[in-house]
C-alpha cells in the first residue's frame, strides 16, 4: 500500500510542478495595457478609413482566413459564416476587420469609440475554449491559436461584448468533421501579440499616435503607470472610466467625458451589433470559483471520510476474525 | 436450496452510484460546454433551453464534479488502506478476457474466474486511468480558474486538451460499459448486485469458480440463507440456470 500511496504522489506531484511553469506563466493581471481615450477620438475624420483600423489590417492581413469553397453549412443547420466577400467592411468587426471606430450620438455629441478586444484580466474566452485555442500571456493580451481553434464561437457567446468573429471553411475541423463539429476560426485582435513579446506598441496605438501626436487616443505602456495616468485623470479632470472594473478588470480603459451608462444606453438604443454594458460580472469568480472551493473542500474530506472509514471496517475486520478465532 | 452471497458492499454500490450520476451529469454537461447543443436544436426540446447558455451548463458541471471528485478520492484512499486490490489486472487477464467476452456472444466456454472477471479488471484500470485524469485535470482548471495555480499558456492549453478528449473517451468507455451489462444477459446477476449487493450462490460458483473454492468454507449458514424475504424468485432461479 505503502508503493501505491507514494506513487500516487509522485505523479500528483509531477503532473502540478510540470503544469506550474512560473517563469513563462501570467499572473491575474497582464504586465501591459491600453488607455483609450474617446474625448481625443474624431474617427480621423476626413480620412477615409480610421489609422488604426488601416494599419491593424495592414499589420494582419497575412493572417486573414482565406477560407476553402464552397463552403458547407452547419449541419443540421443552413447556415454558415462567410465575411470572405465582405472583406472591405470596417464598420464593424469581422474576421477582416479586428477593430472598427464606433460612432455614437449621445444628447446631441458624437463620439467614437474604437473597439477590440478588451484584454480582460481572467478572460471567459479563454478559461471556457474547451480545445485550449485561447491562452491569455503574460503581456495581459488573450490570444487565439488559429490551428486550434474549431470555431464553434463559445468565445463569442461567453465574451460580454461578443468580440471574436468567425469564418467557415477554414481551420483543424475541416480536417475531422467537417459536417458535424466545428465551423471555421475565431479571429480578434491579439493585441499586436508579436510586437508586444519584441517590447514594441501595438500598430493601432502607433498609428494614432503619427496623426495626433501628444493628443493621440491610445497610450500604451506597463499597465501600473497606465491605471495611474487614467486614474490621474479621472481626478483632474472629471473624466469617467470603463474597462477598469468590467468583467472583473481588463487590459483595456476608456476614458471619456460622457458617463459609460449614457453611452451604454445610446447603443442600446440604437441595438448596436457591439454593445458597452456597464454592469459587466465575471462568471468565472462569480459564480463558478465559489462552487471550485466546494470540490476542493469536499475532497479533502471525502479523503478524511476514506480514511476514517478504512480504518473502521478494518478493526470491524479484525475484531470479527478474532471472535470467529474464539469460537 | 440455493444461497445467496455478499458480492457489493454499501460503501462499493454507493460510490458506483455517486460516480455513475454525477458522471452522466458530467459527460452531458460537458458536450454542452463545447459548442454543440444550439446547433443539433438540443436546447429547443421542452425544458433543455438550459442547456443553450453556457453559464448554466458549466455551473451544473462545476456543481456534479463535487459529488465526481468525493467519489474519486474516497473509492482511491478506502480501498487502497484497505488493500483491496482485486480489480488490479494480474498476468493473463488479456487472454482469458477476451475468452470471457467470446464466451458472452457464445463462442467457447468461459475460463474459470477470481471474484472479478478478467475483462472486468482490463475495464477496471483502463476507465480507472481515464477517470483519474479527467479528475486531475478538471481539478487543475478549477484551480486555474480561482487562481490558486497559475498556469502558463502552453500548460493551460495541454490541460484543456487533455480534459476534453479524455471526456470523449470517457463517454465512450461509459457507453460500452453500460452497454455490456445490459446486452449480455449472463451479467444481469451483476446488476441486481449494484443495487442489493448480493448474487446467487449459482452464479459465483459457475462464474467465479475460483472465488467460490476461496469463500465456500467461510459463508455461513446465515449467508445461504438470509435474508428470506430477499431470496430469487423462481423465474430468477430458472432464468440463471438458463444463463449457465
């Protein structure tokens, strides 16, 4: 027993230390992150297409899907999603499109607001991608594997903000089951995931930054000096923040003039694709990480349980041996 | 007349069980938390719109793997205090359980068996593994997900594979488990055995010839006997020496 116990150790042990890689492992909180301030954003008005929705397309496009056609639908369904054909569009996001400048009016103001992903500390997407095609980095930034990735859109529907978008006729499952499991990759901006690693800026923050210079929208940096710049500013100035505390924290803060829940209700409104909530709860800490503690808990004492048990119905054992002896 | 004789204890039908259920929540659960359940229209039969959003599925998961996890660690530590060891593979066993399943479709006769059955000590360490790793790795991602590990990216994404396809294996090795109990008539004594804990004294003396010479000085008159009100039925009686 003595042999069993120690190896079932042994591999317990393995198993967690081979798992827990610190020195290439992230933390709760990303080393980087983003301000996005929308009271300096025009949507590079007279421009034809805003620079950071160009240079992201520009710095991406030898990723973009070129999907395998004819495409099938998702059996038993008839649908399937193709944005191959609507390569052009930058209103929005698409697999060809990882972030677009939202326009918004709120009591009678435009604004915009360029919108990604928003980096977010304990991502949903990536704790819930059941294949491992999500991983977040040590930079903070969540990434998507594309040759993982099954696109089944779980990443989509558990995002609060729906971010990742998906093309059909791409990817691992056109190589298993085509017709019954999978429907493409996801795509969304992973944060210039290669620049980042080199200790360069994002593409989008870098263009912005050549058109407006000290008034640029994007600051990027280490993320302490970042939260204190937008929290600076909130105090100075009056401005109002968003990212910070959404979904339980994110790599990415919006600082604005106008309240978040006024802009919240704006697109609501307008039953924008890409909404903003305002009261955004992290599943993951809300809801899932208390019942966690009860399997942990309940198993430390269902071991208790085993082992008062064994030791019971072994003297039972033995007493009962011994009284038979005695007859 | 025949006897009847201990086979299960409460302690070994409880943790089938415990195991069991939480295991058919877990493996249902778990294929809604790839995404599949929206697009085979699962979630529009009446009262399975649950199964659409993926927070409830997952907290039912969450919710079943307590019952999964105590189930685990108990069955582990209170055999192996124990040293109850029966169910471990010995020399042979591929030879003689695969005689034991040809036997099962009528090819042959069966050789003579311990307490457990050679395929069943196979089946034992192979779903034994499976559900070891399922557990190690379900455990890993709920640690993961309260923080309490921090993985890196390569590792996290390893432990979710891993998760998932030995769920798939799983749910197959579940499949074929509950499949030869109940296809195979001459396993049903085994059955009623989960849920009362007892065969007939017929049963393990044609199947389990060997346990039976081990046992047969130690049961007690009581055991052939007791309890009366329990005893097989005739058509159980007639059935079972119809199986042999």
């Amino acid at each position: 027993m003595d042999i069993t116990r120690r190896g079932f150790f042994l591999i317990s042990t393995g198993l967690l230390s081979s798992i827990l890689i610190k020195d290439n492992a992230h933390g709760k909180e990303g080393r980087y992150a983003t301000l996005i301030d929308i009271s300096k954003c025009d949507g590079c008005c007279g421009e034809p297409i805003p620079r950071c929705v160009l240079v992201c397309r520009e710095q991406n496009k030898a990723r973009f899907p070129e999907p395998k056609k004819p495409i099938h639908p998702y059996w038993p369904r008839k649908t399937y999603e193709d944005w191959s054909d609507k390569k052009g569009m930058i209103n929005t996001l698409t697999p060809y499109n990882w972030i677009f400048v939202q326009k918004v009016t709120v009591d009678g103001k435009d604004i915009f607001i360029p919108r990604r992903c928003m980096h977010c500390d304990n991502p949903p997407c990536v704790r819930g991608c059941p294949f491992g095609a999500l991983t977040k980095r040590p930079q903070g930034n969540s990434v998507i594997n594309e040759s993982l990735c099954f696109g089944g859109a779980k990443c989509r529907d558990v995002c609060p903000w729906h971010i990742p978008q998906r093309q059909a006729g791409v990817g691992i499952y056109l190589h298993i089951l085509p017709k019954y499991a999978g429907g493409g990759v996801m795509y969304k901006c992973d944060l210039c995931k290669d620049r980042i690693e080199k200790g360069e800026e994002p593409a989008c923050v870098v263009a912005c930054r050549d058109r407006l210079k000290d008034k640029a929208v994007f600051t990027f940096g280490e993320r302490i000096n970042i939260y204190e710049l937008a929290r600076k500013r909130v105090r100075e100035q009056g401005l109002f923040l968003y990212g910070d505390r959404q979904n339980g924290g994110t790599s990415t803060i919006y600082l604005s003039e106008i309240p978040f829940d006024a802009i919240e209700k704006a697109l609501a409104s307008k039953k924008e694709r890409f909404q903003m909530p305002y009261e955004v709860r992290n599943k993951i800490q809300t809801t899932f990480n208390p019942i966690g503690k009860v399997v942990i808990t309940s198993g430390f004492l269902s071991i208790a349980g085993a082992v008062v048990s064994a030791i019971i119905s072994k003297n039972r054992e033995k007493g009962g041996d011994e009284d038979a002896r005695k007859d | 007349m025949p006897g009847r004789i201990k086979r299960h204890t409460s302690i070994e039908i409880l943790e089938h069980w415990v195991l069991a259920a939480s295991g058919i929540i877990l493996i249902f659960t778990g294929l809604g938390c790839l995404p599949l359940f929206k697009r085979y229209y699962i979630t529009e039969i009446p009262g399975f719109a649950w199964t659409g959003d993926f927070n409830t599925v997952t907290t039912v998961h969450y919710t079943a793997s307590i019952f999964f996890v105590m189930a685990v660690c108990f069955h582990i530590l209170y055999h192996g205090i124990k040293k109850e060891f029966g169910l471990l593979p010995k020399k042979g066993d591929v030879k003689n359980g695969i005689k034991v399943m040809a036997a099962m479709i009528g090819i042959g006769e069966e050789p003579p068996s311990d307490k457990y059955l050679p395929e069943q000590r196979i089946a034992y360490i192979g779903i034994g593994a499976i559900i070891l790793l399922l557990t190690v790795t379900g455990i890993i991602k709920v640690l993961k997900n309260l923080e309490w590990v921090v993985l890196s990216p390569s590792s996290e994404a390893l432990n979710t594979i891993i998760h998932t396809l030995s769920g798939f294996i799983f749910m197959i090795a579940f499949i074929i488990h509950v499949a030869i109990v109940i296809f195979f008539k001459s396993n049903w004594p085994l059955l009623k055995s989960m849920f009362t804990g007892w065969v007939d004294e017929d049963y393990v003396k044609h199947r389990h010839s060997i346990w039976y010479e081990k046992i047969k000085g130690k049961i007690t008159q009581e055991e052939l006997t007791e309890p009366k009100e329990t005893e097989p039925c005739k058509e159980e009686e007639n059935a079972h020496k119809d199986n042999n």
